[in-house]
C-alpha cells in the first residue's frame, strides 16, 4: 500500500500506478485540503486498479466521518486505528451505526480482498 508514497496526491499515484508501486492508496483525510480532492484521488485508484484505504488517524479528534467517507465511497477498508484513542472509537461506532440502518448486505465484507473492478 502506498501510504506517503502517494500521500493522497492524484499526481502521485498516477506516477505510482505507470510503475505498480503498489496496489492501494491510503485516504489520509488531512493531507489533501479538499473532500473533491479526496473523491478524486479515489476514483483515479479505483481506474488504475488500485484499492483504497480510509484512515481516520489524521487528528480528526473523535470525528466517525472516516467511517461515512468509507461506505459512501464504497472503500470497502477503513485503517481506525487503536480503540482506545476517541477517533478509531468513534468511527468504528459509526460504521456499526451504518451497518444497523442499512444492513448487513451493504457491508463489503470479505469482498473488499477481491480485485477492483474497474
């Protein structure tokens, strides 16, 4: 997974995918300073075969948008972090949270180890 490498940087990951780099991006939501920014970054993964990681340990104190950012985006993987911190708490709160309201059928599951489809 390119992580810093990548650095949620769409310029980045292009230049990453040309050399397979890896195959996933992590979504650190604090290094890109927009939400069109990061949806971008996602869905140029997802055309280059590439899986994505919401990580919600980017100081957003207690913050379980991670978690929405995740399953809106179909992710399919959130990197939550320890539970003892508030954020890695309150994110996976959240996604269970979703789950209740939409179902077991809308989580990813075991899917989410599958290959992307582009």
């Amino acid at each position: 997974m390119g992580g810093d490498l990548f650095g949620s940087n769409a310029v980045r990951l292009d230049r990453g995918a040309e050399t397979r780099a890896a195959n996933a991006v992590l979504i650190d939501l604090n290094q890109v300073a927009t939400l069109t920014e990061t949806l971008t970054v996602m869905a140029r993964a997802r055309e280059t075969g590439y899986r994505t990681v919401v990580s919600d340990r980017a100081g957003l104190a207690g913050d379980p948008f991670a978690g929405e950012l995740a399953v809106g985006s179909a992710s399919g993987q959130v990197d939550a972090g320890p539970l003892a911190g508030p954020t890695g708490l309150a994110t996976r709160n959240q996604l269970l949270r979703i789950e209740e309201e939409l179902g077991v059928e809308a989580y990813a599951g075991s899917t989410a180890l599958e290959p992307p489809v582009a």
